[in-house]
C-alpha cells in the first residue's frame, strides 16, 4: 500500500514540475535562409578564335587630280583572332590582333583612258582595344586601332590584257562595333562589323617587264562583316550575390 502511495505522490510532482520545466526550455532560434547566389558569365582571359565573312572595299583611282572612277572590290575572307579580356563588373575592356586571308576584287573602266583600273585585296589584319558591357553572357562591345591591307592594282587593257600593276602594303585605321554571346563554358559566338579608314596612297606602276608606266593616287575604304567563334582559357564562370 506504501509502495502504490509513493508512486502515485510521484506522478503528481511530475505533474506540477513539467510546466515550469517546459518553460524553461530556450525558444528554438529563428535561422535566416542564405541568399541565393547567381552564376555570372566571365569575360577575363586569354582567347583564340576564327572568323569568316565578306566585306566591300570602295577604291576610287585619280591620275594628275582628275578622276578615273571608283569601283566596289567584293569578296569573301576567312582568318583568326587572339586576344585578350579582362572584366570589372559589367565592363569589359580587351585587346586583340587578328589576322584574315581576302579576296576582294573589282574594276572600274577609266573615265580618263582606254584601261580598266583592278583593286585586289588579298589579306588584312586588324590591331585593336575594345570596350565593352556584359549582361551575363552576352557581350556589346566597340572597337578600335589599326588597320593594314595587302593590296594589288592592275591596270588592264578593255580586253583584259595588262598593261601595268603594283602591289603595297597598307596602314590605316579601324572602328567597329560587335555583340558576343557565350553558348557554352569557355565558348561564345558572335557578329561584328568593322569600318577601315585606309586613306589615299599615291601608286607607282611598271609594266610586265618591269618598266615605269605612271602614278595613281587611290583612296581605299573597307566594310568589313564577319561570324565570330572563340574559345576562351580559364573558368568561364563566377559566383556572386
């Protein structure tokens, strides 16, 4: 009888004891979920890549100050780049060098003479900065810096025979503009146009067997439009907040 009073006594201070022990049990904390973090594309770094396109150049020939005409040489061209990049937030700053194999051609018959004039451009390269701004993977930039042509002139009967040709290198200038979308890790694509500012370079012609036959003056400007595919070195993402 003892023995069943003691454990009934116990249960009831049990009883009385566990809402004040419940009440001194800590509230469970509140704990903030971490913010999410977004993956960012990163422009920074090395990059090698190949391009392809066509462009018209626009040569216009003069002899003595009077005009001969002027004549779209047209063609297609196919090279590489390799430059440069590195990234401050959204803005995109770079270098690059690229360098293509062209075959733009075209002639004009001459306003002053019995010849047709012949522009041949068989190579450019192209030496530039870029400045750009990034929404994530996708690139706007613009461009500028230097230009070099390899160019050929022919001065041809209208038959077709020549008569005379010269050949020179180039230097002028280049703006342009492009947009860059990165499809992949370490991989983007992109469009680009490029304006060249080649200038006027007085031309000193010789015949087929090497005689001086006379002097133009051509002025040379090149549109220039090309698809872009780059393969960039290092990680092609970041994290942030």
């Amino acid at each position: 009888m003892k023995k069943i009073w003691f454990i009934t006594a116990s249960l009831v201070a049990l009883s009385a004891a566990a809402p004040a022990f419940a009440a001194d049990l800590a509230a469970r904390p509140y704990t903030k979920a971490p913010p999410m973090m977004m993956a960012a594309y990163d422009w920074s770094g090395f990059y090698i890549g190949l391009n392809g396109g066509g462009a018209t150049s626009r040569n216009c020939w003069s002899f003595g100050g009077a005009s001969e005409g002027c004549h779209d040489a047209t063609g297609g061209t196919v090279g590489g780049q390799i430059g440069y990049r590195w990234q401050q937030g959204p803005v995109v700053f770079g270098v690059e060098a690229q360098g293509n194999w062209a075959d733009f051609k075209g002639d004009n018959a001459s306003l002053l003479f019995a010849t047709r004039n012949q522009t041949k451009i068989d190579a450019f390269g192209l030496f530039t900065g870029q400045v750009g701004y990034a929404f994530n993977n996708v690139l706007l930039y613009v461009k500028g810096g230097a230009a070099v042509t390899d160019d050929k002139y022919n001065i041809n009967t209208i038959p077709g025979a020549l008569l005379a040709s010269a050949t020179e290198t180039r230097w002028g200038g280049v703006v342009g503009a492009g947009l860059e979308y990165g499809f992949a890790p370490n991989w983007s694509v992109g469009v680009e146009y490029d304006h060249m500012f080649m200038g006027s370079s007085n031309i000193n012609f010789t015949t087929p067997g090497g005689v001086a036959f006379g002097s133009d003056s051509i002025k040379q400007d090149v549109d220039l439009f090309t698809a872009r595919i780059n393969y960039k070195f290092g990680g092609p993402v970041v994290a942030r907040y």
